[in-house]
C-alpha cells in the first residue's frame, strides 16, 4: 500500500497542534522555575514584519508566524512515527 505524503503532512500538522496545546496546558499547570521554562520556551519562525505590495488599486499585505515550543516538535515525531506504522 502506498501512502501520500498529504496524509504524512496532516499527521505532522495535528501531532504539532497537540502538542502545541499540551504544551500550553502545561506551562499553566506547571510551577514555576525550570519545568515552567522548558515549556514557555519558543520560537516564532515567520515573515515579520508582514510583506506589503502597493499595487495602487489594491495594496496586498502577505505574512505568516508559527509558534514552535519543544512538546509541539515532540508531537510532530509522534505524528510521524503513526503514520510509519499506519
């Protein structure tokens, strides 16, 4: 059976939004010191500031961010590792 490489980009798109959440949840739950660092340590990859093209009849403004913390990547593996064994 073949599999899409869509369906592996879905699975690494929702393992990545889990863990994004429980990675929230838990910076929330945690207490404060080290276990609260790790999980409120991030990095946006994006365009900032947004890239605006002036076409005189319509000025279009294109940009993008994504918050990445370390239980969201942790959840892209996992997302992977399903669909190797799917």
């Amino acid at each position: 059976m073949r599999k899409s490489p869509w369906v592996l980009f879905v699975f690494i798109i929702i393992g990545g939004l889990l863990g994004g959440i429980l990675g929230e949840i838990l910076h929330v739950i945690a207490p404060q010191g080290t276990i609260q660092n790790i999980f409120s340590t991030h990095f946006m990859p994006g365009l900032s500031p947004p890239l605006t093209i002036d076409l005189v009849l319509m000025k279009l403004t294109l940009g993008f961010s994504i918050k990445v913390n370390v239980i969201s990547v942790l959840g892209m593996f996992v997302g992977v590792y399903f669909y190797k064994h799917m």
